[in-house]
C-alpha cells in the first residue's frame, strides 16, 4: 500500500537519503526545507515517488509549519509516516556562546521537532491494526553528553523526551521513536560546523568511519514498515558503537 510521508531537512544529507529510500517504495513524499529542495524532489520523482511536493517551511516558525502541514494535508489527505530530520549544530566553549546561539539551536532542533511532531501527528489517523509512524532524528551525543556542543546536546536530549512522552500518549495508533545516529558524513560534520579536532573524535569510535547518510535512511525505511511493528519510545543508535546502552 502506498504510504503518504513527511521528511523534513529533505535538501541534503540524512534527509535527501530518506527521500530517496521511501520514494524507491513507491510512496507519496512531501519533502520540506527551509527553501523548497527542488533536486531532491526531482531525484524522489526518478526514483519512482508516486507523488512528490516540495515545501519551504522553516520548522522553528509555528506559521510556516502549520501552512506546510496544510499543503499536506491538502494534497495527502492525511499522513501516515513523519521522518523529521530538520536540524542544525553548533560547536563552541559555554563561555563564548551567546545567549542569541543557544537560542537558535533551542528553536530549530526542539521546538522545531516539538512543532511538526505536533502538526504530523494531528494529520495523522493510525489504528493498532495499521499504526503510523513519527520518526525524530535525535542523536548519539543526547547519551553521553560532549563539551563545546552543550546547546546541540541539550536540544537533542529533549528530543528523547519528546519522543518517549509522544509514544506513550498515542499508542498503540501511533509509534513514536528516534534515531540517534552517530558521526554521519553529511555537511554538518564538515569543517564550517565542527573543528578538525572534533571531527577526529568522531573517528575514535569501534568502528573507526562515518557512517553514510543512507544507512540511517535504511533503519527509518524500516521503523516505516511491518518491521517496526514493535518498536515505540525508543532511540535506536546507529553509531558505529560509539554508544552502547
């Protein structure tokens, strides 16, 4: 059966990857970014989308998400998957962050995760027979905490809340979870958002790579399907062991 999905942060990275991966199901997909990511709808549409829209929604401003979730509602007539990916990073010492980068990573990261999560589920209907599914993307740092990133690791800790509140009050129609990756090679790994120092750390794990945006898209391919019948309130870590709870 055809699905109808939200993924956000759908430009580039971990959330073009989810495009891709649900559009070669032959799903609906509503693709959103802060500008409407044109090439990743084009590419969702080749790889055999049954039905592709492009939004522009900045997801820390309650009016742009609530017009998306309209579109969305408009065209889908409801919606069965969430796969919210929208985020940004910062890294910085506590005593040189000011108050206004806080701020931004706080409005993004959160309550951009607490707007659209709201928004998604009010579209969506779901039964214990059929559930649908809100995936947040949180991440490995929201365990163990990293110095210099405290505003990033705060705000991904609350996604965790959200999602484990989220998968109690909507069970069993709706199934609420995180992913957690860990380093993932993407454009905010790159050396505009982290220093070369931190960027080595992420290498210091079992594993000793990035991961690639597609295998987080393969474990959200799978927590969409029958698989994840039987997962709600979780954070499930693909890390290369850099988390091992």
């Amino acid at each position: 059966m055809t699905r109808r999905v939200l993924i956000t942060g759908a430009h580039r990275g971990i959330g073009a990857a989810c495009a891709l991966a649900f559009a070669r199901s032959g799903d609906r997909v509503a693709l959103a970014d802060i500008r409407p990511p044109q090439e990743t709808a084009a590419a969702a549409r080749a790889a055999g989308a049954e039905e592709v829209l492009s939004l522009a929604c900045d997801v820390s401003d309650e009016g742009a998400v609530a017009t998306m979730g309209r579109a969305v509602g408009e065209a889908f007539g409801g919606l069965d998957i969430l796969v919210h990916c929208a985020g940004i990073i910062h890294e910085a010492p506590l005593l040189e962050t000011p108050v206004a980068d806080f701020d931004r990573v706080i409005a993004i990261n959160l309550r951009g995760s607490f707007l659209v999560g709201k928004t998604a589920i009010g579209l969506m209907q779901g039964s214990a027979d059929a559930p649908a599914r809100a995936i947040l993307i949180a991440s490995d740092m929201a365990y163990y905490g990293r110095e210099t990133f405290s505003p990033y690791v705060a705000s991904k800790h609350g996604v965790l809340g959200l999602v484990r509140s989220w998968a109690k009050e909507f069970a069993p129609r709706i199934l609420v979870n995180a992913i957690c990756p860990g380093p993932i090679d993407t454009e905010m790994l790159g050396a505009a958002n982290m220093s070369a120092d931190w960027r080595a750390k992420e290498l210091a794990i079992p594993l000793a790579r990035f991961g690639q945006p597609q295998e987080i898209a393969a474990l959200a391919l799978f927590l969409g399907g029958d698989g994840g019948r039987y997962f709600t309130g979780q954070g499930i870590g693909p890390n290369g062991g850099s988390v091992m709870p």
